[in-house]
C-alpha cells in the first residue's frame, strides 16, 4: 500500500480538508463556551457528538465520489486484528493514565444501561473522529508529504485534540493512540480496521469510566447510609 500513487477525490483534495478545519473550529469554539460556563459534562460530551454529524456526513459523501487513496478501504488484515490490537491499546492507554490501578477498575464487566448509553456513543466518537482524522486529514496530508510525516502530523493533532480534556499527559497517550490507529490503516488495514481499532479502543476506556463512576456511587451511597445511622 505504501509508496503507490494517490489518486485524490474532491472532497479531500479542497473540501475535505475544508471541512476537517471547519470542525476543529467549531469543537474548539464550543469547548471555549462549555470551559466559561458550569455546563454538566454529560451536555459537554453530547454537544460535542453533535459537531461529528457534518464531518461523517461529508466523509461518507467522499467515499461516494471516489476513494482518497488505496489505503482508505482497503484492508488486506483480519478485522479481529484491528480489534485486538485497538483493546490493547485502550487498555495499555488507560494503564498508563492511572498509573496501574486501571486493573482494577475493568473487571467485573458492568451490567448496565449507563454502560451501554457510553459505548454507543465512544463507537460513535471513534468513527467520527477516525472520520475526520485518518480519512479527511491524513488522506490529504499524504497527498503533500511522504507517507510517515503524514502520519507523525496527523497523531500529534490528534493528541492535541485531547488536551484540553486532560493536558500533556493525556494528549501524549493519544498522539500514541492517534500512530497506531494511522499504522494499522497505513500498513494494511485500511479505514474499516482503523475504525474497528478506535472502537475497541474506546469501549475499553468506557468499561472502566463506568466501573469508577459505579463503584464511586456506590461508596458515597454507603458513606451517606453510615452517616444516616449514627
């Protein structure tokens, strides 16, 4: 795949990257708005869901038109490849957020709706912003530069698209992310894997953020419950 000569549709060749800028604008204005009010997070992260609609729209409208390049779709992996290697990543990602105790926090797998309401919407993320950052952006930069500038460039935004949910040492683990999603498209996957990665990726992190999120329930549920009786 790597080294062949990409052909560019017109959506990625002006529009695409037309419309990647365009929604990084609009999430950064609305991250600005949601910082200087109160907004609960669970509006912050709806709202920030909602700016992915133009960017899967016009992406699924350039997959209409003509592939970017070869390595978009095409996928010479097992799905269950990309799966794995995307669990992992989540896993190893969140390991090193916590320090270790992210173990901890995976098992036993909730029983839920929360859990289920916060996958859909993780998959949802992780087609929008593989959308945005692997097909609309990398697409076009690897029209520009050699293939693994494209994809240093591409992880890098992609880690700093998550700084301002976590600083440097968040963006770092997603620049980190952000390679191995770009590497398991580059080199063989194609978008489909990419996405699958992300996916797993994200369904990790979500088991755990509901297991912490329950068990911190369930500690001040006890906590109030001992007050109430002394």
């Amino acid at each position: 795949m790597i080294g062949e000569e990409v052909p560019v549709s017109w959506l990625n060749e002006t529009w695409g990257l037309a419309l990647f800028v365009f929604w990084w604008f609009l999430w950064f204005i609305l991250w600005v708005a949601v910082v200087r009010r109160p907004v609960p997070p669970v509006i912050a992260l709806f709202v920030y869901e909602l700016t992915l609609i133009p960017v899967v729209v016009g992406a699924l409208i350039s997959l209409e038109q003509g592939t970017a390049s070869p390595f978009v779709l095409v996928s010479a992996w097992n799905p269950w490849v990309a799966l794995g290697v995307g669990a992992a990543s989540g896993f190893g990602g969140w390991l090193l957020l916590t320090a270790g105790q992210g173990v901890r926090a995976l098992l036993p797998l909730p029983k839920n709706r929360i859990l289920l309401a916060r996958s859909a919407l993780d998959c949802w993320s992780a087609l929008g912003e593989e959308l945005a950052f692997r097909y609309l952006l990398l697409s076009w930069l690897i029209t520009m530069v050699t293939w693994w500038v494209a994809l240093l460039i591409a992880a890098a935004l992609f880690g700093m698209h998550h700084f301002p949910v976590g600083g440097w040492k968040v963006a770092l683990v997603h620049t980190g992310s952000g390679l191995l999603f770009g590497s398991v498209q580059v080199f063989g996957g194609g978008l489909i894997a990419a996405i699958a990665a992300h996916c797993a990726y994200n369904l990790v992190v979500a088991v755990v953020r509901v297991n912490t999120f329950l068990r911190a329930r369930q500690r001040h549920f006890r906590f109030g419950l001992a007050a109430g009786m002394r």
